[in-house]
C-alpha cells in the first residue's frame, strides 16, 4: 500500500497541473524575471519580503544572482535567480 502512495505521488508531482505551479506563482507575483542566471526560484509567503525569499525554491544551495520581490494584496512574492 505504501508503494501505491509514493507511485500516485510521484504522478502528481509529474502531472501538468503541477508542472505550471511555478510559472503560476510567477504570474501572480507580477514580478518580471530577469534574464540571468542559470536558475530560478520562486517563493510566496503571507508574512514577509523574507519568508518568501526563504520559501524560494534552491534558497540557500545555490549563489543568488537576482532576488526581485512583489507585494499583491497580502501575499508578499519573490523571484530568485541563481547562477
């Protein structure tokens, strides 16, 4: 039963749905992404500029090259792009 979980898991993470998860974050942040950088990360938080820094996929594995952050309504964004 336990396998059957991880593979049902597995095929969501996998699934379109998820796939368009980051550039949906990214859309709303309406932030702009810069063109640097070898990756990106993006993080979204309710608290603050930081938390959704830190909530940023690759946060403290890679070397920042850009951090750009948004406020919409009371979700604070942040795009970072890493080298």
């Amino acid at each position: 039963m336990f396998f059957v979980r991880i593979i049902a898991l597995v095929v969501f993470l996998a699934s379109p749905a998820m796939a368009g998860g980051h550039q949906r974050l990214v859309r709303q942040s309406g932030i702009t992404p810069r063109q640097v950088g070898s990756a990106e990360g993006v993080g979204m938080s309710t608290r603050s500029y930081i938390d959704a820094r830190n909530n940023a996929c690759y946060w403290g594995r890679k070397i920042p090259v850009s951090i750009q952050y948004s406020k919409q309504g009371n979700r604070y964004y942040a795009v970072v792009r890493y080298r």
